[in-house]
C-alpha cells in the first residue's frame, strides 16, 4: 500500500503563557515584579510518534482530552509546525479539513455569499465552486434559504451548510475533528453515511472522535493516545477494548496525571 | 548585461530630464562600458548568478548592486575625472539596477518553483518553511480569496445603508470643506486652487491611513480561521489593503475628474505616472500592512500606538500645505517622512502638472521596496507562530 502520511518521531512543543496579557505593560512591569512577568510552561502535545497511513486507509484517533488528538490532525493540516521528527504528506494531494463547521462564515452576508467565501477559503476558484453549488444545496436542504443572511439561520442550519461545504470539497485526505458531536442524531447519521461514502471511494480518512462507536463505523485501524504518546496502533477492536480498559484504570489515569505533572 | 545598460540610459534620462539629450549623451555612452563592467563583474564575485534561498538573495543582490556601482564610480572619476559624471545619475542607476536585478532574479526563481513543482511526491512539513516566492504563487492559487474577501468588506460596509456608496464621499467633501476654510480664511494659506491640492493629498492620505489602521485586526479578529483552515496568511492583510485601494480608486474616479473640470485643468503628460506612483504606494501600504497585521499578533499596543503615530505624520505629510512652504531645512525631514513622496508625486502630476524630481522618486521608490520587503521578511518569518498567538 502507497503510503500517504508518513511520521516519524513527530514531536510538538507548545508554550503555554501565564499572566500573557500580550501587551508591552506585562514587559515592562515585569522588569521590577517577579510575579507580574509572564511566565512561560513547555507543554509536549505530542511525543516521538511515528505512524505510516497508507493511501485509502480509514484511520480513528481516540483518546482522553488533551491527548494530542487534534494536534496530530493540525500537524498534518498544516496549521502548526512540527517540533521535532519528520511528517511527510503528499505535494499534490488536496488535503481537506473538518475541524470546526462553518468556520469563515459571516452573519451579515446570505447562505449563498457565504458558499462562495468558504470554498474560496478551501482555494476553490469560482468555476470550480459553480459546478458543487447545486450539490451543496441540495445537500444540505436549504434550497429556500440560501438568499437569506446567515444571522437568520438556526444553528443545525448553520452547520448543516458548513457540512454539505466541507462533503463537497472533495478532497484526497479528510481530516475530520469530532464535528459531528453538536448536531443532533439526525445530522450525525447523515454525515456519517457521507464520511462512509468517502471511504467507498477510495479516499484516506483520518478521524478524531471521542464516539466509539463512531470510530468502529468508519475505521479498521485506530491510534490511541495518551499525554502525546502513540500507546496503541492496530485493528478497531482491540484497540476499543485497549482504550476502554485505559479509561477505566484510574491507575493509568493517575499514574499518567503524575508523570505528566 | 541588457538591463545594465538599459538601467544606466534611463538613469540619466531622469536626471536630465527637461535638458538637452545631445548635451549629456557623449558622456553618458563614453562611461557606460566601465559601469556596466564594473556591475557585472560584482554580480559574478558575489554569486548572484547561483541559487539560493530568498533571504540570501536579497543580500547578495544588495551587495552587488553597491559594490558594482561604488565600483563604477570609483572607475569612472579615475579614468574621467570629474567632468560629465553626475552622481544622481549614478545613484539613480545603482537603484534602477537593484530593482531590476531582483525582479530579475524573483521572477527566475518564481519560474524554477513552477517547473520544480511535484518533482518530491511528498513534502516534510515539519521541514516547510514558507518562501517569498512559495507564497507568491500561492496568492495567484488564491486570488479567488482575495477578491471574495474584498466584495465581502465592501458588501458589509454598504449593505442595509441608504446612501451606500455615497458615504464613501461625503467624508473627503466633510474634511476637505473643513480644512479649506481653516487654512484659506483662517490661516492664509497663499494656495491658487487649495481645494483641488487639498484633495489629493487627503485621498492619498486616507487610503494609507485606512489601510494601516485596519490592517491591525486583519490577523487577530480571524482567529477561528487561522484555527482551522490551512491558506497563505499573508492574504488577510493584503485584502484589506486591496480593499481600501478599490475604495480610494473610486473616490478619485469620481473627484479628480470634477475637479480637473472645475479648475480648467488640461491633461498633461505628467498624469500618465499615476499609476506609476499608485503602485508605488500600493507596494509601501501591503508592506506596513503586513508589518502591521503580524506585530498586532504579538503585541496588542500596536493599535494604540498607530492611532497616535498617524495623527503625528498626517502633519508631517505635506497634504494640509505645500512642500514648497516649508523652510529649506525641513524640507529633506517633511519628504522623507514616510507617506510623503507619494503625496507629493500626486500633487506634482495632478496640480502642478509636472514630472515628479529625482528626490521624490529616489525616496518613493526605495520606501516601497524597502518596506515592501521587510514586511514580507517579517511576516513570513512570524506566518508559522500567528496561529500559536491567537
């Protein structure tokens, strides 16, 4: 199988900022006052992971908040930069993301300006948009809604459009953040027939969700983590079984909260 | 070798533009084989002819620009002494040939980046850094964004008002009436037709002054976005900038008209610069703009401190009085106060019909470039921390 992601002891480092007011005064009162200058914490949220995800493969992230879960899916987005390692992702694929649903939208302008600003968002030029906007209405089911100012829509609507959006972008990668979580069973059944459809055609699915059931739906393989370590890597139903038993071993947990402490 | 001595002609047309071609000519064409050597020969020894990274592009070409140009000077005034060498033409040569030699080089480089795309199959992003020319064609991937983000400023600023557009006019027509009275009645100012010299400074003035000011929230009030969405950061800042130009575009289409009208004024050939200047300053505002929205990122006061270095330049802007009013020995501050050979340049083409002096296109053009380039190095150097900073 062609590999598509390919990393390599990939590590983060955030910094975290107490007292960070982002303003020249906490600089300049921290000349004189200890306890008034920032104070910087090294934050690992992610630790020497490698993982090779072969092209058309359906991979679930699991783990506990905090585990490095969307950090990885940012990493490969692009949205931050390794700290250390190596993370290989194709030049030309089209890598699309779920991260947040509607995000770019504007309150002020109607369901159809709002389209047309969100994919360009995406890089789609206005003839590529053309050619899914029909799709994107039907799919998302507010054909009669479409001139209206998004203020107006409720907030299922909201999310509806920012899903049918990011259904139609037809990307090579989907990476997918727990976005369905808010919608109701309604919302959350008909994107998971669109993500099981994605997968049918042979797409590579990278998918965060706190749902295991959800994960064992779209997925064969899944990674678990914890404090930004890749502690399983395998078939869907062990490693279930292994975050299942890992969330209910108070003694990880704790064992966990202090070595990270 | 083409662009040497292209560069080296056009310098001293502009020097002595207005004289005589015969009178310099021979000169010109007698020193010319020594610049053009001295240059190429400093292009070679500094490598500027190998690949390399942007950065160290920009400094090489500095390097030898300078030194082939001091070079020169220093061959000429040996071999020729000191009859016909004009040293503004030298300068004005040594700046010509920097510009060419680096579009020169960008567009090479941009050209290698097309054909050396999807050579590696994969990229390493922890390995990506994002490059001048990298986020050119990414802009051009873009260009979609770009104007999308504009229509949506200009919808949200007109939607849902009567006047719409029209809002856009009144404020110059406010601030000009204002000013004209304070400075005609008030204070004397001796100006024939104030109110036309008035207006092109102010337009100018606004744009700049509108652009930077909302350049400040380009990155910081897109947080979400920045959160989720993989695109050239550099975007945010530019549309805002394009935005404000496509306001001060209209505005002038609407008043440099009426008031060439209105004052009789016939076209000269002065006012084909226009938009010679106007990308000048196009080039300085997408600059600062970016200096700006990335700064904001990191420290909050930038807002603040903008609002007041405004208000100081706006005076030191020769746009409320003429140049020529001010003391000889405050004239070179006045011009080089950032904003200013753009204004001037407007005013001189527009209102006293002629071609703008050697000076003001020395400071406008290296004020453009010079900022131009420094936001683009900050704020491609800072692009991978703006999302930690949200």
């Amino acid at each position: 199988m062609e590999p598509v992601i390919v990393a390599e002891h990939l590590s983060k480092r955030f910094i975290l900022r107490h007292n960070r007011d982002g303003e020249l005064k906490v600089r300049f009162l921290g000349l004189f006052h200890a306890h008034k200058r920032e104070r910087r914490e090294e934050f690992w949220a992610l630790r020497d992971v490698s993982a090779t995800i072969g092209h058309g493969e359906a991979v679930g992230v699991v783990g506990r908040n905090g585990s490095g879960k969307s950090t990885l899916l940012k990493l490969i987005a692009g949205l931050h930069r390794p700290t250390g390692g190596r993370l290989l992702v194709p030049r030309a694929a089209r890598i699309g993301t779920m991260i947040e649903l509607g995000v770019g939208f504007h309150g002020q302008l109607t369901g159809q300006e709002n389209v047309y600003l969100n994919t360009s968002i995406h890089g789609l030029t206005r003839a590529e948009t053309d050619a899914i906007y029909p799709a994107i209405v039907a799919y998302s089911g507010l054909e009669h809604f479409m001139d209206v100012p998004l203020k107006n829509y409720s907030s299922g609507m909201h999310m509806r459009l920012g899903f049918a959006i990011a259904a139609h972008l037809d990307p090579d990668i989907l990476l997918i953040d727990e976005v369905f979580a808010v919608g109701d069973a309604e919302f959350q059944r008909q994107c998971m027939r669109t993500v099981a459809e994605f997968r049918g055609r042979g797409k590579t699915i990278f998918f965060v969700s706190h749902s295991p059931e959800a994960v064992r739906l779209i997925c064969r393989r899944v990674l678990v983590l914890e404090h930004g370590e890749l502690l399983f890597d395998g078939n869907v139903d062990e490693g279930l079984d292994f975050y299942a038993r890992l969330l209910a071993d108070p003694a990880s947990s704790s064992h966990a909260a202090t070595a990270h402490a | 070798m083409t662009i040497a001595i292209a560069c080296y002609l056009l310098a001293y047309r502009i020097r002595f533009s207005g004289e005589a071609l015969q009178v310099f000519l021979p000169y010109a064409v007698r020193t010319m084989p020594i610049v053009v050597i001295a240059q190429m020969a400093m292009l070679f020894v500094c490598g500027v002819y190998a690949a390399m990274t942007t950065w160290s592009a920009v400094q090489r070409i500095l390097g030898a620009t300078i030194g082939g140009s001091l070079a020169a000077s220093a061959l000429v005034w040996w071999i020729h002494g000191d009859t016909g060498v004009s040293r503004a033409a030298l300068s004005a040569d040594w700046l010509l040939f920097t510009c060419a030699i680096a579009g020169w080089r960008a567009g090479q480089a941009l050209w290698q980046q097309r054909q050396a795309d999807g050579a590696p199959l994969m990229i390493d992003r922890a390995a990506e850094r994002p490059t001048l020319g990298g986020t050119i064609a990414s802009l051009v991937q873009h260009r979609e964004l770009v104007r999308n983000l504009v229509m949506k400023d200009l919808k949200l600023k007109y939607r849902g008002s009567v006047l719409g557009f029209m809002w856009s006019l009144v404020n110059p027509i406010v601030m000009i009436t204002v000013y004209s009275i304070a400075f005609t009645y008030v204070i004397h100012t001796p100006v024939e037709g104030f109110v036309f010299f008035l207006l092109l400074g102010l337009l100018g003035w606004n744009f700049f002054s509108a652009a930077a000011t909302m350049s400040t929230g380009a990155i910081i009030d897109s947080g979400n976005l920045m959160k989720s969405v993989a695109f050239p950061r550099a975007i945010l800042p530019i549309a805002t900038v394009i935005f404000t130009l496509t306001q001060y575009v209209l505005t002038v289409v609407v008043f440099v008209p009426v008031m060439l009208l209105l004052y009789r004024v016939a076209p000269s050939p002065p006012m084909l610069l226009y938009p010679v200047f106007l990308g000048l300053q196009v080039l300085f505002t997408i600059g600062v703009a970016l200096i700006l929205a990335a700064g904001t990122a990191f420290f909050r006061d930038i807002r603040h401190l903008l609002e007041i270095a405004l208000s100081a330049l706006f005076w030191l802007t020769p746009i409320v009085y003429p140049l020529s009013q001010v003391h000889e020995k405050l004239r070179p501050i006045i011009l080089l106060s950032p904003v200013s050979p753009f204004i001037v340049a407007y005013q001189q083409i527009f209102f006293y019909r002629q071609w703008p002096p050697l000076t003001v296109w020395v400071v406008g053009l290296a004020y453009s470039l010079g900022f131009f380039l420094l936001g683009s190095w900050l704020f491609l150097s800072l692009e991978d921390q703006l999302a930690e900073q949200l």
